[in-house]
C-alpha cells in the first residue's frame, strides 16, 4: 500500500453531528444496548480516523533502570515451572498497565543468576533474543545449545523447545522480544511444558544452526525448501558489524549503500526465503555514523529500539530524549521519528512491519512526502 | 500450523505459584509500577494459555430484533456526511461494550430508506455487503454501479471510493462486514469523505467489474497481473446457489464434491489468484442438507455466521441456539461448533481466516483429532 | 524483462572477423575436433544474435486440406494402441520436417470416425484440445467424460488418464495443442499405457469437474490448496462468446475492457491461481470486431493461432495470408504480427509463453516500442 | 512432480505397428508431405518416450588437453570485438557437432593472455565462471572489479555489461557455464557491445558485491525486495570450503547434515530469494570424503561436473571413468550416476533443474527407488 492521504485532512472524523437526543432516540439506544448493538455514527471518529491514532504513547526507558530492577528481581524472585522465566516487560503508559510495549510487541528485560535454569518450554509465539551486553547464557534450541553474546540477534520461532541456562559465574541480562500481545490479540496461542533442564549441557563456540546455515550465499543440501521462519538461530555481532562498516565505508567511496547519508541499516532475513527471519517481527539494526540526523519517517505499525552503543537524541513526535547504551523506547504508529547524533550511535530495532505488509496495511511517509 | 496440542493439558498455565509476598517483594513491585515494568510471571496465565482462551463470548443475534431497531433508526437518525452511515454493529458481550463481533471482526446491519444517499467515501479497511432478503439498493464503486439483491455477496476492498443509494420504493437492510477492529488493533487506518452523491444513478443489472470478470476461467487480457484483493465485485446467488447444488448433486451420485456427507460449502475467491476475496477477510457458505449434522470442529480465529434460509439448531461450546433466516451467531476462538439441521439450511460465513493462515497461526481440530 | 533492445543494432553478430586460416590455426582447429570441441569465435553470430533469428518461418496451413487429408487417414489409418492417436501434425518447413509446429509447440489436426474410441494413456506433456467444428466425441479423464462441442477449449493436464471415443454417427475433427517438441527438448517425457478403452460411456452435457469448478469467483471448500494446472477440464463456448461481447459492448459504452480498439481477447486461466491453465501453454482467444486492424506486435516466443470463425488477412514479417475459418498459422518468435479484418474475425491461439515467462526470457514490443 | 514410471515398462514406444504401406496410404503420406505434414503414428516412439531418452551422451574431458589447446590458442587467436571472447566449448558427441555440453547447458574453458581484456558486452543468457586453477583476471560487472581466484563460483545474471581482463603476469584459465543452447533453442536471445575496455583497472579483494551481501542472513536494507538473480557475485572458496568441512564434521559428531553418509553439499543461492542463483541455472558443490561411495541416482534434466580436487571413479549409465582435478564430465537426462572415491573427491556442478522444476518437469530416482 503506497497511496498517501491527503496532509489537510483532519486527524480523525472528530465528534460528526450527532442527531438530537429526543425520547424516542434515548430509547432507541436503550434498545440498541440490550439487543448488544452499538451505531457506527457515535463510534466512527475512533473507528475509522483519517490515519492512524494510536493508544500507544512515545516511551522511553532507562537500561540501568532496568537493569537493576532486574537484579532485585534476581534476589527475589526464583525462576522455575510455571513462571517459567524472569522476564520484566515494558509496559505502555498508553496500554491500561498491560505488560505490551505496543498494541502488538512484548519487550522484556530477561535476568538469569549463575547456574540457573530457565525450564524449557515451547509456544507458538515468535520470540527472540537481543544481547546489549554480557555472555555466558546458552538457550538450547531443540537441543541445540547457542551461546549469547554482546552483539548477537538470536531468533527462536514458535514451537521449537527451548530453555536458558547460564554457566558463567555473573549474571546475565538481555532483551526478550515476542508477538505475544498480537497473538493474545489474534487469540491463537499454544503452549507446552517439556522438561524442567535444558538437554545438553555442552558450550559450543557455534551452535550447529550456525555450521549448517551461516555460510553467505550458500544453502546445505539436506535442507532445500523454504521454511517460513529462519533455520539459522544466531546472528553474530562480528557479521552485523562488518557489514554496517563495509556500508558506511562504499558510502565513503562514493557508492550508492546507506539508505540516506551517514546512515548504514541491515535487516535480518531468513536465508531459506531472504524475507523477515520470523513471520511476525522484523529485526533490523541501524548505525548512523557521527554527526549525522535522518529524515523523519513515519510508518503505520509499531517498533521497539534498543541503542546498543553510542549516544543519540531521538525525537517521536512530539517528544525527545537523550539515549545511550541499553535505553529502549517505542514508537507507535504513525508518529514522526528522527534520530540524530553527535558521536555516532546504534540502534537494534524491531517491529511488526511483517503482519502489515503481509495483510496489505503497511504505508510510509517521509517528512510529508509518500514513499 | 497443523501440529496439535496435547489433550490432557490444563486450558491455561491458570495460577502458576508465586513467590511470597515479602516486604522487599512489594517494593520491587512498586518499583515496577514506577519504572512501568510488567513481570511475566503474574500474567503468564493470561497470556500465553495452553490454547486460546477468547474474550469473546458466542452469541446469537435475532434478525427480526436487529430489523425493528433499525426500522426505527431510519425513522430517527438521517444519513449522511460524517456519521457516513446508518449501521449498527453487533457487539460481542465478551468485548466490553465496544461495537466488535470478535476481536477481529466487524458485522452490523446498514438500512436505507427509499431514495435516499449514504455518502461517498473511501478506508483502508475491507468490507463486503451480504444480501439476506430485499433489493432496489446500488452500491457505486469507483463509478460503477452494483446492484444489491437476496444471496448477492458484494465485497468491497479498501481503498476504493464507494457510496450506496435506494432506488426502490421500499427501504433495504443488509448486513455489511469489515475489518474495523483488527485495523484499529493494528492502528493501520486511513480514510476520507468523498462527494456527498454517488456518481451516477444508472441501475444496470450487472456492473461492469462482472461483465468482466463474472466468466468461470475465463480472465480479460486487459489486466493479466494478480490483484490482491477480488477485481469482481458482485457474486451473485444464482452462481452459489447452482454451485452447491452440484455438490449435492454429485454427492448422491457417488462422487466425492462435499466436506462431509449432506454439507456442501463454496468460498469465495479473487479469480486472479484463487485466494481469499480480500486479504483480511474469508467468506464462504455452507448448505446443510436435510437431516444433517455436522463434526463438531474448532478453529484458531474467529468466525461470524447469518442464516441465509431454513432452519436449524447450533451448539458452540457449551451453548445451543435455534435459528432462522436472518439471524447472526459469533463462533469466538477454539470454541467448537456443531450445526444440524432437519429441514435443511443455508449459511453465510465470514472470518479472520486470512489473517492467521497468512501469519502461521491457523489450526484447527475436528473431534479432538487434529487438521 | 522489458529492457528494449536498441533498434539500430544489426540483426545478428553477423560473421565476426576470424583469425588468418594459417596451418597452425588449422591444426588448433583439428586438435579441437578431436578433443569434441568447438571455439565460441566462430559460431556467436549463430548462438548469440542480437536479437531472437527463428528457426521456425511462418506459414498458414489450410483447413479444408487438413481436413481432406484426415478424412483419408480415417479410411486408412486405423486407431489403437501403439499409434495411440489418428494424429496429423503441422511440421514447419523451417524445422527439418519434424512434426514441429514452431521449435517448442506441436499442433496436430485429430480425428475419430463413429464409435471409434483412442485408447486411454497418460503423458507428462501437457494437451489440449479446441473445437473449431463438430460435436459427438466424449474424451474421458481419469474417468470423468467431458464432452467436446464447437467453440470448446478442453485443457488435459500432464499425467491424467484420457482417451477419447466418438458416440456419434458423424465423423469429427478437432486440434490437438501440446508441449511436445518442448518436452522433448528438454528430455522430460513419461508415458503409460491405460486401458484400451474408456472407462466411461456416459454422455453427459457437463463433466463433473465443470459442475464443481465451473462457477465464477466460487470455490469448492473440498478443493482449497491451488493447483500448477487447472482442474476445470472444460471451457465453454458460450461463456468464451459471452465474455469476448461484453468486452466490445463496454468499449461501445466508453470504458476500458478491450486490449486495443475492437480487439477484445481473453486468456483460459487456472481458476485454483489465475494463472494459466497449464504450466507451459498458454491459451487465448481473440475478437477482432469489423474494420479491425491491431497493433503490430512482435514477442520472444512462438504462437500458433486457429481461425475459428469469420475471415482476415494476417501479416507476420513480410508474409500476408487471407484466412478462414479452421485455417493454421504460426507465428515465430520475435516476427511482428498485424492482423486485419473487414467482416470481424475470431481467432484462437495457443503459445509458449508461460515458459519464457516463469524463466524471465519474455520480451515484447509494439510497433516498435517497448511494453 | 514425483511420480514414478513403472520400471517393467519398454525405453520407448518402440515401432508401433503400422498400417500396411498401400498404394492409397503412399499417396496419403505424398499428401501430408505436400502440406507440410506429419502423422503422430510414424513417430510417437520418437517423441514420446516412456521415459526420458536423451541425445546428448554422456562424456568427459580431460582439463590437461583442455588447457594444452587453449594456451595454443592463447597464441594463435586474439580476443577482441566480435569474437568477443577466447572461449572454447564442449561439444556433446550426440548433438551433431554443436558446442552443446547437453542440449541446455553451455561449458566452455576461456583463457586470458596477461594484459588481456576481453570486451564490454552484455547478453540476456545467463552465465557464470568457476576458477579450478589460477588467479589474476577480474571480471569487471556494471563497473564492478570482481577478483577470480581458485575455488570462486562467479555469476553473471543476464544483461549485465561485463568484461574480463587479467592483471597479472600468468595466463589464466577458468570454465564459463551458460544456459546458451536453451536461450537459443526458445528463441529468447538479446545481446549488445559495450566499451571495448573495462571500465575499472581496480584490483580490489572483495568486489562492492560482496562487501554489500557476503555476510550471512543479513540483507542491506537499500534493496529489501527479491531480485530473480543473485546480486552477490563472487561466492568465495573459503566459505564453500567452510560449509563443506562442517557438514562431515557435523555427521561425525553423529547429526544429520549431509545428503547421505560422507557426501556434504551445497547449493548456491541467491540470498534475496534463497532460490537458485540464476533463473535457468542450478550450480553446486558436492565433496565426497575417503572411501565414500555416492548412492545411484538419477534426474530428468543435465548436469554438467567439474572435478576441483581429488580423484574418483564416476559411473554414467555403461560408461565409467576414472577422473583428477578439471576434468569435466556431463551426465545427459534420466542416465544413472554414481561417483567412488578412495582419497576424498570435490565435485563442482551445475545444471539445467531450476528450468525442469519452475515447469513442473522435474522427476528423480534414487536406486530404482523414486525420490
């Protein structure tokens, strides 16, 4: 979807006249109520507004806010069966205190003490993991242990078995991303327990996703059909990092590679398909070199950050903040977004871009102009 | 998705235990609350169930009920510019009071008194009209006027400018279904007022978009490219009707043409892909022979039904209903339906079924054994 | 591709200067052979023109002669198993005498007398058959009798059972389209031996796959996953009449439904894809209404057309044919075809073109301009 | 498609008995010979096979005669415009001379004095170079330097300008694959010259393709839509050699990552699709290790190999050969292969099954068994 409204129009079919509200029209709404019918003329301006308003508000968090909410939490609050995980999620000030960062996005702030066990379950919500600092973690992925690391985007589609343990002796903290509010939404979740341990205790360097799959360009033979979410179950920092540099650097050369001056972005994408890595969530991670502002843009659907180093202002509509390294913040639907820096800052971003494009719904303006 | 949850789990991870509520506890949940943090261990219940648990409620609503009121309303409340049109919206009990079907889906009954104008305008949001009784009605889409009379399904895909306007000497109700709450959930909405009049008051039998399209293999060479949503913009009943008397038919013959014995069912499709009519929206119907019971089934998503002729009796969990033409029933997520019939019956359905099979969040069960 | 070639180019890279024939040149040449090679220096003209150099030249078979000759095989060539078919194909005079068509299609007059039957085989060439005169003959697939009538298009699929038998007391003649020089090409040929004779006697007027599939825009619920080939096994006449009227009214009416002024055409689609009703043929039908010229028109890709009815006056590079109806002709690749008309004319075609397209080799131009 | 034929079944539909040769049926055949005609009962053995029965044999080359005359070559016959390039093709004993390696693929050995530069052009058929031995030539793609060293897979989608030239003080040998008889068998070719000279004397390591898409699972976010063919054009032998040590690696470890016991293999894939690198061609890299012996398999459609290292025994149909590194062998359609070896053999191939399988034609057997 590309066509553009009209940039007069007002932002919502605010409060159309309303027909006088005489006996028998008192009384008609007395009979819509108990027949459980409501009119669309009393609704339509926060139905059908001219674009999209969001409930959701423009937040921001502080990682070491989080951070050491999450260690008192750590003391606290044990982690097993039931619970399942020590998971701290952001919560909307626009979403009536439910634990979603936006209508369709979780982000958490998982905490795992030495020698813990997160019990292994499996669900059909897509989640990932997002490492802004720390290592020692391994999530064994049907029984496939993958380490974290600074750095490392390590996807986890639904339905697989997966549990964390940490064998290091700190802790370690890192962001949980899930669908969980869409498919809540959706009402299509299922869930099961399996064991109370993770099945292998082994700490590989690689993962066996990663030596089967993370060779550029090449596919193994065993496995030659496209599969919806990605087989590959780590994305690592060195590889991430390389490839924003190689942009900033053919930008430099004078080649066409940032998506706007200063601003080199990847995307991560599943090697079987070269779409979205999950069916639901885009990850992506944006490096803007120092002294750099992007345009601003606005999309419908929503998106979490995560700065991951550096330091920045980032403006949604009308609001701004400083940021540096581990803060978060969501921006809703269609408000204007800009970030700019001195020193030079990166970003970690995910959204649900893939539902709306996938349903036609998706469309983006850049500073007043349709893209 | 066709893997099947185990039946002997619990409906929802209900209740999982949770630390004691010590002093330095509460202080960490203050502090959360401040910090607007979530844990996951409260709320994992709710939110990530066993199955789906819906917040919508089946009901039943009585055609003759919704006709009266809306009788009244053409007496009391004008159409036109801003309440754009005189609908009524079922409003599922389980949804707080918001006019939503489902989560997902909008139906409501729209009534035209005669020689009167529902404004032109366009949204993002698809929407289809469905014909239980009556005519005179002309819906003009991008110009082209299509008339609207008994078992006609009319969709209406997003984005195009349509208005509707009574030719006859008598008013017309029909029942208009949208995607109005999964766009507002998604906060991808657009929309905007045309011309107060509709272009043209021509009344044609057939509008242009079927004296192109409405020829069974047969594509005009004209547009050879898919379109995502249905370029035809009226089905018309003598088509289903023969078309599921034919499965009927062959079914006495011997020949496999039904989904199970005495149930024959069409959907209707985009005959430039062979998919869903719009991309948010399935719709089908289903013709019950005499004397028929149906499996007993359930689904991922949400489905709205109207009676299209006869009579029948419907179970969906643990409620029963009698029904009649006209008459609206919801079927909410996972809940399993039955239908029987002994005089036969005629079923209009419509569902989300796009949506969650585009995102990999389809399942379904038939009597406990998985689909 | 759209991507024009530029139109001052030479036609072919036409004799390349070569290397002095020295008697070390001579030798090399020798040391090639024997070694089975061949340099590319000496043959690019050929193997990589400017632009496509058909083998195929353009030629119009006559229908009157075929049909003489057909009826002459019918006195003397019996039908049975091993023959298989009473099959008389058009061998370009530009292909070596090989019952080639053009490189890729074959095009094949066939005919039964009174209650002859054509034994039943499958094939993994894909068939198809058009009627331009006659009725009587029922052809069976996998067990389901589809009766051929004037003005039919009965698409045969790769790897179904089919014979055919003739229920009349009149001979009957109808054209055979198929894949096989393709095939043959390719090296992807199978065949089986069915019975020797048909499963069926039955004559009804409609198949049982037109009564499921034959509905526009509707779809049986039994049959929801798409298909590569179309499983309707009958195109009717009158809805091919129907749709090509309606296409020529709306132009009278002043809307966009024809490909050019007078000239209405559709394409036999796949009604589980909208795309065509085989993998590798195309199949279309065109109306040239009175005092009709079209566009010249030239595309990668070979063409074979029929007149089904009325008579013209066709141009394909510098040969011009008057024809009539049930009269051949085919059409090279890159050779620009007119056609002109004084009374109307309708002409069937079939081509190649799914082929090109599904591997990105198709190309087009419009009087010399690109589309 | 992956039916299987009956193995009882004949090679062919072998001399069907035909009618006796009367003077009348003389006459009939003078009659078709004069209209250009040709019966289906002379020739259905021919052109409709039980199964595949190919024209191409199957053969191999020696790479020491291959370099031997093309460093004669290299001495007698100048690169320049219209010739193009020194190339020199296989040509399949059973296809008449041509220089067809199979009846789709194009295998030619090209060599490049230093100082050396083949011409700019650009042609719609698609190509690729794979570098058995040497380094020193760039290959300079839409401006592009594209360093060719030992062990690098070079695609070249269709219609890019591009042109060679060789740095260094050493003759450079290296196989260019193309799909050229099939372009010219569907009559689908477009070609143009370009500069004389490349555009770039650069010598760079990586070429901007790579620094752009050799990094694994990550997609730049300035080209977030499908390409047909790969944009990434070098596929370097470190990461080939890579994937290939892990799989066997992986199978000692006792998981599943290989095809079958001691033969690792991958495919090249175009990483914005995960499909083959070119629309019509297939390339990859098989490694057998010690004492491995290949199950028997065969495929409709051809293969071309090249041996990069190691020696082995390959079995075609009746034909047995022992091979080194660059020889080059082609196993035509449906014919049996088998490959032994006791040191260890990697194998380059590629093939024609992109084409077979986009329409459907694809079939495979494994021992007898289908697959």
């Amino acid at each position: 979807m590309s066509t553009v409204e009209s940039p007069v129009k007002l932002q919502a079919v605010d409060a159309p006249d309303q027909p006088d509200r005489t006996p028998q029209l008192e009384e008609l709404y007395r009979g819509f109520e108990s027949e459980l019918l409501v009119p669309l003329w009393t609704e339509i301006g926060d139905l059908m507004p001219f674009s999209p308003v969001s409930n959701a508000v423009a937040h921001r968090w502080r990682w070491k806010h989080l951070v050491a909410l999450a260690e008192q939490a750590g003391d606290l609050v044990p982690v097993g069966r039931g619970g399942e995980r020590r998971a701290i999620a952001l919560a909307n000030p626009g979403l009536g205190g439910r634990p979603f960062a936006t209508p369709t996005l979780w982000a958490a702030i998982q905490y795992l003490n030495p020698r813990e066990d997160a019990p292994v379950h499996r669900h059909t919500q897509h989640a990932f993991r997002f490492v802004v600092e720390g290592e020692g973690v391994w999530t064994v992925v049907d029984g496939d242990p993958v380490g974290m690391r600074r750095g490392d985007f390590l996807p986890q589609a639904g339905w697989h078995w997966h549990g964390h343990h940490n064998l290091s002796t700190s802790p370690m903290a890192w962001i949980d991303g899930l669908d969980i509010p869409f498919a809540r939404y959706v009402e299509s979740t299922f869930f099961e327990f399996g064991p109370d341990e993770v099945e292998s205790r082994e700490a590989p360097e690689y993962s066996r996703a990663e030596r089967l799959w993370a060779h550029p360009g090449l596919r193994p033979l065993t496995n030659v059909q496209p599969t919806p979410n990605s087989p590959l179950l780590a994305y690592r920092w060195e590889y991430t990092n390389r490839a924003l540099d190689e942009q900033l650097a053919l930008e430099d050369e004078g080649y066409t590679a940032t998506i706007e001056p200063g601003h080199a972005a990847i995307r991560y994408v599943n090697p079987t398909t070269g779409g979205d890595v999950m069916r639901t969530l885009r990850a992506e991670f944006h490096r803007l070199a120092r002294d750099t502002r992007t345009a601003t843009r606005r999309e419908a659907g929503s998106s979490v950050f995560q700065v991951f180093d550096g330091t920045g202002r980032i403006t949604v509509g009308d609001t701004t903040w400083d940021v540096e390294r581990g803060d978060l913040f969501v921006v809703p639907s269609w408000q204007p977004l800009t970030a700019e820096t001195e020193d030079g800052i990166d970003l970690f971003r995910f959204s649900d871009a893939p539902i709306l494009e996938r349903l036609g719904m998706d469309r983006a303006e850049i500073e007043g102009n349709a893209q």
